[in-house]
C-alpha cells in the first residue's frame, strides 16, 4: 500500500482591499478540493473578518485560523504560526494566483514530490514555459510527467542561472514563496539562515523569505521543476511579459496592478522621511548611501 502523504496549505496574508478578497474567494474556490488534511491561515488588514467569515464558511473544521498581527514583522509572526504545523508537505498560498491544473492533479504531484523526496517545487510564475527552461543546460534528472526533478547543487545554480540571464537579463530566485515545500525546508529557510543580512524589503511584508540566485546556503537540495502550468497570477507577468492571467485575457481585472498597488499603499516600500532622503542623494556616488539607509529603515 502507497504511503499516504499528509499535505496542508499554509499562508500569512493580508486582504485590505475588495479587490483582494475577491482574488481571494476564486483562488480558494479553484483549491478548496484538494485533498489537504488542514489550512493554517493567518489574516491580516481591514478586511480580515470578512475573509475569516468566507474561509470558516467553505473550509469548516478543516481551517486553523489564526490572528497573528504583533508588529513584531512577517517572519518572527510566520514562526509562531507554523510551530503548529505537522505536515509533511506544505503549499504556501497566495491568493492571487490561481490554479490552473485539476485537484486530483495536484494531489498526484504531491504523491510524486513525497514519492521522489522532493524538497520543493515552485508552483507558479511558470512564465509561458520559461521556469522549465531556466534549468536547460542541467543534464541530470529525473523526467516525469508533471515535473522533472534535480539535484540542485552550486553547480547547477551555476548552471540555471547562466541561462536565467539569458531569458531574462537577471538571476532567477532559488526560493520563491509561491512553492511546496517539505516541511523541512520551509522550517530551514524559514528559521535557519546562517547569517546577518539587511532587509530588502518591509519587515511586514514576506518578500525577505525568498532567496535569490547568489544564495545558495540551502542547498543542496532536490527539487521538482514543473513542466506544466501548475498557477498562475492574475497580474503579475513577473519576469515574461504577457504570462499573467491578464495579459492572456484570462482574468479581467477591474483595477489595474499599479492602481491596486498605490491603492494599498504598497508603491512606496519604506519610510517617508527614507523616501524623502533620496532627494538628497542624487550625486551618482551617495545612492549606495541611500540604499544603505534604505534598507536599514526596514529593521525599524
């Protein structure tokens, strides 16, 4: 007999905006038939009741809710909530991205990932095919039908990011939140960092969580390489225009991205009297000092 895999979503979001709990309601419709054992969510912002109101409604006793909010920053709130968590594998959620596969096909790429051990998969930004190439020049792995998995080593970061470049002009992220993870890797690259680095974003905000292309202290590790448009965003084209839901015409928006950004205030990443400074350091050879003081604010 197969073993069985106990999975679970997992997520520490904010809705404040009606435009967000909308996103949130469909996400949640396209997800709610998974076969996950329970859903850890902790909501924060104005429109939190009415989006601990919807989740109670559809998720009845499969949900733990939490209202964890303590000023103390995303990442210090994020380890008190997941200490509650057992599972074996976890799917974060972000609720503007939307799936786009059957529930009975995630359940299997969660039989496969525990199958094959995987560490984690990242599960959307698939970018019209993009992600998978990103890993090209990586000549080992294991080619299944929904992913293929890989040894992910310095060398193949070395790899995948030489060709990372090439379709983008930037480096891809190791990390990203939109990923399952085995429930110890989110625990390592949640709690485990081993060393001091500044913010680079808010310390309300997740971002910080995600590990770019030079950082590789978490590795090795294996990881599941989708071949299939598992989500996807609904605005967001990240690094290939025209790969939202959005740009496909697959999603109509009635507020545009950066409307709904500066709406939530969320153009403007840092301190006012921060953001002012920058005036001052217009002589091309001060903004590493602005940056600096940029990114000390966010301790604050």
């Amino acid at each position: 007999m197969a073993k069985h895999v106990s999975k679970c979503v997992f997520a520490n979001i904010q809705i404040s905006t009606n435009e967000r709990f909308e996103a949130m309601t469909e996400s949640l419709a396209r997800l709610e038939r998974c076969d996950f054992e329970k859903w850890y969510v902790n909501i924060r912002g104005l429109l939190k009741e009415k989006s601990a109101r919807h989740l109670k409604e559809v998720l009845g006793s499969q949900l733990i809710l939490f209202n964890v909010d303590s000023g103390r920053g995303w990442k210090k709130d994020t380890i008190e909530i997941f200490e509650h968590v057992k599972e074996d594998y976890l799917f974060y959620w972000i609720e503007d991205h939307f799936l786009q596969i059957t529930p009975q096909s995630l359940n299997m790429i969660f039989e496969t990932m525990d199958n094959q051990s995987v560490d984690y998969l990242q599960y959307s930004f698939f970018g019209l095919g993009a992600h998978h190439e990103e890993f090209s020049l990586i000549e080992e792995r294991t080619e299944l039908d929904a992913f293929d998995v890989i040894h992910y080593t310095s060398t193949a970061n070395n790899l995948r990011q030489t060709r990372a470049i090439e379709l983008y002009g930037t480096f891809a992220y190791n990390i990203s939140l939109v990923g399952i993870f085995s429930h110890r890797t989110f625990n390592m690259v949640l709690k485990d960092q081993p060393y001091f680095r500044l913010r680079r974003w808010p310390k309300n905000t997740p971002f910080d969580f995600e590990q770019n292309g030079a950082e590789i202290w978490m590795l090795p590790l294996k990881i599941g390489v989708p071949k299939i448009e598992i989500s996807c965003s609904i605005d967001d084209d990240n690094q290939v225009p025209g790969s939202s839901l959005s740009s496909r015409g697959l999603h109509i928006l009635k507020t545009r991205r950066e409307d709904l950004l500066k709406k939530e205030n969320r153009i403007t990443t840092h301190p006012h009297h921060i953001d002012m400074l920058k005036h001052f350091f217009v002589i091309p050879g001060l903004r590493p000092l602005y940056n600096l003081l940029r990114r000390l604010s966010y301790h604050l």
